[in-house]
C-alpha cells in the first residue's frame, strides 16, 4: 500500500511477466511450470481484494494461499 500499488496487482504483473518470458524465449520453457505460494495474507486483504485475487487463481499460477483466520479477530486470539 506504501507504494501506491495493491497486492493482487503487483501479482498479476509478475505473473504476465513471467509468462512473457516463457512465450519469447524457448530455453525458458521450464518457467512455464512456475507456481506461487501466498503465505499468510492477512484475512481483511483476502476479503478486501476477493475478486482481484480468485481471477490470479484462475490464472493456474497460484498453488496455495495460506490465510490465518485467527488473525483476522481479536476476541478469537484471545
């Protein structure tokens, strides 16, 4: 947020970047294969940017997102 930018975007960038590299050169083929993890995203920017982020998972480019429920809530830590 500090940069004026929002997660689900910079994602997306990098993955279209990824892709460009895969499609332009063929000794990058194995690239293709890349996949991200997302580890504990925060609940309120899951929800936040729910359909910004279940357009990068249709993308096939994300194997895991790891959202800690328990740290979207006070009274359920304590």
């Amino acid at each position: 947020m500090d940069t004026k930018h929002k997660f689900p975007e910079l994602m997306s960038r990098l993955i279209n970047e990824l892709n460009t590299v895969v499609d332009n050169s063929p000794e990058n083929k194995r690239l293709a294969d890349v996949k991200f993890h997302i580890q504990e995203i925060h609940p309120h920017w899951l929800v936040k940017y729910a359909k910004e982020m279940l357009d990068l998972v249709k993308s096939k480019k994300i194997k895991s997102i790891l959202c800690p429920i328990e740290s979207g809530n006070d009274r359920i830590l304590a």
